[in-house]
C-alpha cells in the first residue's frame, strides 16, 4: 500500500509535503508508515501531524486488492479520501 502526505513538512526525519509514502498496515484509527527517517511510525489516519500542531491528510496512491487502506480512511474521516493521480 502507498499513500501521498499533503500538509506541511514535519522536522527533517517526518513527513515531507507530496511525498509517497509506504503503508506497512493499520493499526486502530493509525497508519504505520515508513516516513523520511527510513523508520516506520503510527501517524494518525485522519490528520497525520496532529500532535506536531499542524494539519495535513493522505491521498491514496496504491491500495491492496480488497481496497482496505480506502475502507480504513474513510471510517475514520467523514468524507471520501480521494486517490492520487
């Protein structure tokens, strides 16, 4: 699974603003995402950089079969989550 972060950048090891993304699983109301670090880490499904103070969402780039990054976001959000182009 791959998604896009769209918000602004977080520090120089986070997440970076139209940047793909690998999404190794969900976990609860997270995604584990391998970020800039190289490292995977929980950001929030619905607004990633939430504790850094910021805002930003995902796009999804690339979902498995059975759709199950799509169905995932969109429980945890009130709206669709568009996928990227």
């Amino acid at each position: 699974m791959k998604v896009k972060y769209i918000g602004a950048s977080v520090g120089v090891d986070g997440l970076t603003n139209g940047q793909e993304y690998v999404c190794l699983g969900i976990e609860d109301d997270f995604l584990r995402i391998i970020d800039d670090s190289g490292e995977d880490y929980l950001y929030p499904i619905d607004n990633p950089v939430a504790l850094n103070g910021g805002s930003g969402r995902w796009l999804i780039v690339e979902d498995t079969d059975s759709n199950i990054l799509h169905f995932a976001m969109d429980k945890h959000t009130n709206h669709a989550i568009p996928r990227a182009v």
